[in-house]
C-alpha cells in the first residue's frame, strides 16, 4: 500500500469521525460509553420505579379527599411517615452491608408494593397513621443498597457518572409522574395506588434476574470484631460529611418549605409556584446529560465548595424577586448546584467508605437527609416568618460555610483524576 493510499484511507476514516453522525456517537460514548450491564438494569428499573411514584405527591389530597381527614389531621399523617423515613436508610444500610446489596434492594422494593397496598386499604385515622409510618419506614431502603451496588461496580471517573446518571433517573422519572399521575388520578385514586406498587414490584423482580449480588468478600467476612458503628463514630471524616449532608438538605429544604411563601409573598399564586418548580425538574433532565462528562472531571475541590454555593445563592436570590420569570432565574442557578452536589457528595462518600461498611454509610448520609425533613421546616419557618432577610442571608451564609467544609475535605482526600 502506498503511501498515498495511507492518506486516503486515514482522511476517510477523520471524515467519519468528525462527521455529525460520529461526534454525536462520541459524545454520547463519553457520557455512557464503558458502564456494565448490571448498572444499566439498576438505571431502568429506578427509572420505572420513580415513574410510577404517584402516592407520595398526591398523599394530601388522597387524606382530605376520599379519606375525609382534616388538613390537620392529614399533616399528621404527613409527618408520621416522615419520621418513619428517617429510619429507613440506616435500617437499608445494615441490610445492605449484612444480607447483601441485591437481596436488600429487592426486599426493599416488594416492601415497599406492601406498604402501599396497605395504605390504600386502610381505614380510621390508627389505621392510616400505622400505615403511612410503614410506608415511610420501608421507602427509602433500597437508597443505601443501590448506592452501595453503583460504588462496588465502578470507581473513579465512571463512578461519577453513574450516580450522575442515577441522579437524572431518579429525576426523570419523577418528572414523568408528576405529569402523568396528574392525568391518572381522574380514574381515581385506586388506580394510582396499584400502579405505584406494581412499578415496585417491577423494580424488584429486575433487581433479582439482571442485577448480581456485589457485595464484597471483606462484608461476608466482618473482618471487624467491633460494632460497625462504634468505628463510623470513630471516623471524623465520615461524621463531618454527615454533617455536610445535613446543611446541603437543609439548605436546599427551604425550597419546599419558604420558597413557596416568598412566592405567595410577591403576590403571585400556587400556580405561579409550580410553574416556577416546573424549571427544575426542566433544566435536570435537559442539562444533566450534557454535564455528566465535565461533573465527573471537574476536581472535587471545585465542584464541592462551586455548586454549594450555587445552590445556597440561588435559593438566597429570592429575596429580590418580585415576578415568576426572576423566580425561575433563581431556580436554575439552584438547579445547576444540585445536579453537581448530588452527584459529587455520593461519590465522595463512596470513595471513604469501607467496602465492609459502604451500605451503613450510605445509610448515615439518608440519616441526615431524613433529619433535614424536620430541621428545614422548623427552622426555615420560623426564622422566615420573623424576618425573611434574614432567612435569605442565613441560608447564603449556610452554604458559605459548607462550602469551606467541603473544600477543607475535598483538599484532604485529594486524589487524580482516574480510577481510585
């Protein structure tokens, strides 16, 4: 061959490469080229999962429609579930790391199709009450065990775009019930509930055939003869990125908690409110796709304190709108924060965990999520309505000094980029 038939053949095949049709399929192959099968089965069934999640954003208009409960009554209700989800992921995270990740996820998931079921028969206020606690209890298991399953099937750069990814499933997903249980629920209520648990019940039965066990051999084997969490209260790194965990949901609880009374403040209506909630869900699923190559890149020292900020600015912008456009501004500089800090607090804590603790840590950062469920509206309701300002700097100042913490982590636990 010549060596002008080199050329030849060598421009022919650039010309494909950089054609339209061969960028797109590699930009598409950074973004989730190299993920194995097991993680895409995870992906699809938490995607079905969160699509049919219909009961939890319509569970106070279930209570004070064919239930006929008080709205106080049904904020009680409300309320005890939370306080049963703040136990769910601790209780995931043993299981996780003692009876193993593919069995916990798939207990977790037929669990939670009971609970649901469980609910819509209930009758009484006791009734409803024991079941909602259920609900709220087994809910969130499956959290630590699919985070453990992701942080034992990757690591490194990969690892960063398949909690990304599962970030974005979640997400989607959500966003897909939100639109579609709207419509739904005017064949009633029964419907939403047997489709909530039946996409449970799916999730579960493709944990169980697609996704293999994962659990390490230093988990089966307990190399440690002192209580697991006697060594996760020894571990300062951990307690400190507990902590974090609980400032960034706090922070980011004030959107569901005084974000909808600034809105109601500017004179605008519940309306204005989900139309400015609606960008969120937006911006997550058109723009986390198209960051999953620079989040997973971007050292953690800069991602961590960046979008810390991002999220405590945007929620702290608020204090100067006055119409829904100005809102949704807010609410795309908090969004970018989000998808960012979601991703990256995971990965970190996958990469301090221990392979024979990884679900219990996981289960401590969803401690302190579920936490945040009862520290955000106390505080955020209170300090608001003594003087909204003051909210609005005190949740810039939170995430100012979250964002130091992070930074002060990330810069010890530095590592390059790459795999671990």
């Amino acid at each position: 061959m010549s060596a002008s038939d080199v050329r030849t053949e060598g421009e022919a095949t650039a010309a494909i490469v950089t054609s339209p049709r061969g960028r797109a399929r590699n930009a598409l192959q950074a973004r989730v080229g190299g993920l194995p099968a097991p993680f895409w089965w995870l992906w699809v069934g938490t995607l079905v999962n969160r699509a049919g999640t219909f009961i939890e954003p319509f569970i106070i208009l279930y209570l004070t429609g064919p239930r006929h409960l008080s709205i106080a009554t049904a904020g009680t209700v409300v309320t005890v579930w939370g306080a049963g989800s703040i136990a769910a992921q601790p209780i995931g995270g043993y299981l996780t790391d003692r009876v193993g990740r593919r069995t916990t996820l798939g207990i977790g998931m037929f669990a939670v199709a009971l609970a649901i079921g469980t609910l819509a028969i209930a009758r009484g206020v006791p009734a409803i009450m024991l079941a909602a606690l259920f609900v709220g209890i087994v809910g969130d298991i499956y959290r630590p065990a699919a985070a453990a399953t992701v942080a034992d099937l990757l690591d490194g750069e990969q690892r960063t775009r398949a909690f990304a990814l599962q970030f974005w499933a979640i997400n989607l997903g959500f966003s897909v019930a939100a639109v579609s249980a709207g419509l739904l629920v005017r064949l009633g209520f029964s419907t939403l509930f047997i489709i909530d648990a039946v996409t449970s019940l799916v999730f579960g039965l493709v944990v169980l055939r697609k996704v293999p066990e994962t659990r390490p051999d230093s988990a089966v084997r307990r190399d440690h003869d002192e209580p697991a969490w006697r060594l996760m209260l020894r571990d300062k790194i951990l307690l400190a990125m507990v902590a974090l965990f609980l400032c960034y949901a706090t922070l980011y609880g004030q959107v569901y908690v005084t974000l909808p009374l600034a809105v109601k403040d500017a004179g605008l209506g519940t309306a204005a409110y989900g139309l400015i909630m609606a960008v969120n869900g937006v911006v997550i699923v058109v723009v986390q796709p198209l960051t999953l190559t620079l989040v997973a890149r971007t050292p953690r020292t800069v991602l961590l304190p960046t979008t810390m900020l991002l999220v405590g600015g945007g929620i702290a912008l608020s204090a100067v709108c006055h119409n829904v456009w100005a809102f949704a501004l807010t609410v795309v500089v908090w969004t970018l924060g989000e998808i960012g800090q979601s991703t990256a607090l995971f990965t970190l804590l996958a990469s301090i965990a221990p392979e024979a603790l990884r679900g219990r840590y996981m289960g401590a950062a969803g401690l302190a999520w579920g936490a945040s469920g009862v520290l955000a509206p106390f505080i955020g309701s209170r300090v608001y309505a003594a003087s909204p300002g003051t909210l609005w700097l005190g949740c810039l100042a939170l995430s100012a000094v979250a964002a130091v913490g992070l930074f002060a982590m990330a810069t010890r636990l530095r590592e390059p980029p790459g795999p671990e």
